[in-house]
C-alpha cells in the first residue's frame, strides 16, 4: 500500500521538457488567483464564451468547441460512447492509440484494429484498404494525430481524406499532444472529433479538455439511443448555445488561466506557432541523429515531441536524474517497460523556443558525456 508522502514547500523548480506538462508562462500562472467568482453568474458567461470563441477562432474552424474540466482522455472515451452504436476501427501504433481501442472495447463496442508496430506510422492506403473489405460499415475510424509514446505523427489528413468516402463513417483523432503546436486544417479534412489536453502544446496548467465537433458529429448522437452524460455533444453544446456556460461546475482557476494563454496564442497566430514548433523539432532530429538515432519511422516525426533511440546504451534512467540534479531540467523516459531504457523523450512544445531546447542538449551532452 502506498504510504502518506507529505507534500511540502521545498522543491526546486525544474523547466519542464516534458512531453506534457510543459512550461507555463508566469501570467498564466498567475491568472488563477483571482477571487472566486459562481460559475452560474455572467461573469463565468463572459469567461466560457471567451475562451470558447477564441479557441475557434486560433484553430481556424467553424465547427463547434466544447471546453471541460477534465482529462483529454475523458473526451477518448465520450466519443466512442456518443459515436459508436457496434462497430469501430481502430488505428494502433503505440500506447495511446492502443488505449483508444481498450476504451472501446471496455465500453461494449466490436473493435477491429488497425495495428502497426510501435514507431511505425498509420498510413492511408491501408485505411481505404480496410474499409473496402469489411463486411459491414463502420461507425467510426479512430487514429492519434500525435503518438506521444513514439514521436510518431500520423497523417491524419489523408486519412481524413479516405473516410470522406464513407459518410456513415466518422472520424475521430485524438490530438493531445499536438494541438496547438501543430497545424491542422480541421475543417478541410473530414475530421468529425478531434480532442486535446492544455497541458501539452497548449501550455498550460493541466485540467482542462478541448474537443472540436463537426455538425455531422452533433447530428449522429442525436439519433443515438445512448450518448455521453457528462461529455455528450447534445448536452454540453446546447446548453452553450442557451447559457454560455458549462453544464456542470468547471474548473474556474484553470479556465482564467486560459483566457490568458489563449491571447498570447491569437497574438502569435497559429501559423507561426506552427513554425516555431516546426524548427524545434528539426533542431531536435539533427542533434538526435548526431548521437543517437529517431525511432520514429522516417517522414512521419512529431512537430511536439522527438523520441530518441538509444543507439550509445546510455543509463537513460540515470541522465535524466543528473540533468535534474545538475541542470534542473526534466525530460521524459521510453514510455513504459518496452521502450524505457530503449528511448527517451524530449518535448518541444508550448514556450518553448530553439534556445531553450538547446540548453538541454547541452545538459544531456554534458551529463552523458557525448
């Protein structure tokens, strides 16, 4: 059993490198102390369609926005529960898109998976493929735009652009740790539900969920007998288009804080943010190749987060904790036993700029020797 472990007030600050959380800019932080205010009065109205309507309006989309206190992990599992009446094809390249299938498959639902081995990349051809030969109509697709546990960016737009073929077929991306630092033509692409995380490239503090839903989406679970409570489209769109608020308590600390962040993000606009992230990656992958090797297939790396093979055999374990201890920087080990010491991870992601990024690299070529 685990035992109490008192939280103190002694623990040095470390800059998160982090495939999420990432760093959070100071005003941010501190837009979370403000007075408490009742998430029924106008001023939660005037907060909620804020932040709604800007996330709109930085995603580029016309299509709805849903924002709730929770996981991006609660939205994983409402979709399948507001979209899926029997039958859902599931793309699997690591451990998040493998957990979208387990989802499923615990709410009920036939799963049919899609499966590539971990660092491989979905590809469309295949897709078409497998729609094409099944028997009966698939209800939705499933794919992770950004696989966090391998640093593989999965074309989801092609993809997208199959599934349009199938208009009883929706199509779903989960892309928690690329959106916001990573472009993606929502609209343009067929993509009925796409979801994120703020702690991840939104820069944030956790807590909160972003969900963007397409018309057809909305229509679908209306004609469902069952659907989501908390995270249904009905449910929570409506009551925004009646209250301008959420129907159940939010988090309202984090939700101020993401009226702040989300105007330093219209500030820089979504296609430098793009950029910047677009750069750091590269800066990543050449220092990668220079003394290591990328374990994601070639031509389809993350724009977030770079997973580095460990060609030299370092002590992944023991680097990260001297960069800790020596550089006050934290970056992630291989994601769970299979890749643990095999890998690691560096998220380049949120505020953070090439410079930055190169101060860990630095640390890591220090601690490790290279």
């Amino acid at each position: 059993m685990t035992s109490n472990r008192e939280y103190g007030d002694d623990y040095p600050d470390k800059t998160l490198y982090l495939p999420g959380p990432t760093e959070v800019r100071n005003d941010v932080i501190e837009a979370m102390c403000e007075p408490m205010f009742g998430h029924r009065m106008d001023r939660m109205t005037d907060l909620y369609t804020t932040i709604v309507e800007d996330t709109k309006e930085f995603l580029d989309t016309d299509n709805d926005v849903i924002v709730l206190t929770a996981s991006g992990t609660a939205f994983m599992e409402s979709t399948v529960l507001n979209l899926v009446d029997e039958r859902v094809l599931c793309t699997t390249c690591g451990s998040f898109s493998e957990r979208q299938a387990n989802v499923a498959e615990r709410l009920g639902k036939t799963v049919d998976r899609l499966e590539y081995d971990w660092g491989q990349a979905v590809k469309p051809g295949d897709v078409r493929e497998a729609l094409e030969e099944s028997d009966r109509e698939y209800d939705a697709v499933t794919c992770v735009m950004n696989e966090t546990s391998t640093g593989v960016r999965n074309p989801i737009e092609a993809t997208g652009d199959v599934v349009a073929e199938y208009p009883d077929t929706s199509f779903v991306v989960d892309a928690i740790s690329a959106l916001g630092g990573d472009y993606v033509d929502i609209d343009g692409h067929n993509i009925d539900v796409i979801f994120t995380s703020v702690q991840k490239a939104f820069a944030m503090p956790p807590g909160l969920a972003v969900c963007v839903v397409s018309d057809d989406a909305y229509e679908r679970e209306l004609a469902k007998e069952s659907a989501s409570w908390y995270g249904g489209f009905q449910r929570t769109l409506d009551y925004y288009d009646r209250k301008g608020q959420t129907h159940s308590t939010p988090a309202i600390p984090v939700m101020l804080a993401y009226r702040t962040q989300m105007k330093h993000m219209l500030d820089e606009g979504h296609q430098v943010r793009d950029e910047r992230h677009r750069e750091m990656a590269e800066y990543t992958r050449e220092w990668a190749r220079e003394h290591f090797g990328l374990f994601a297939e070639e031509g389809y790396r993350s724009q977030t987060v770079t997973c580095i093979e460990n060609t030299r055999d370092i002590d992944v374990a023991a680097t990260i904790e001297a960069v800790s201890e020596q550089y006050d920087m934290a970056f992630a080990n291989g994601y769970g036993s299979r890749l643990s010491e095999k890998t690691f991870r560096i998220g380049h992601m949120g505020e953070h700029d090439v410079e930055s990024i190169r101060a860990l690299t630095d640390a890591i070529e220090d601690v490790a020797d290279l």
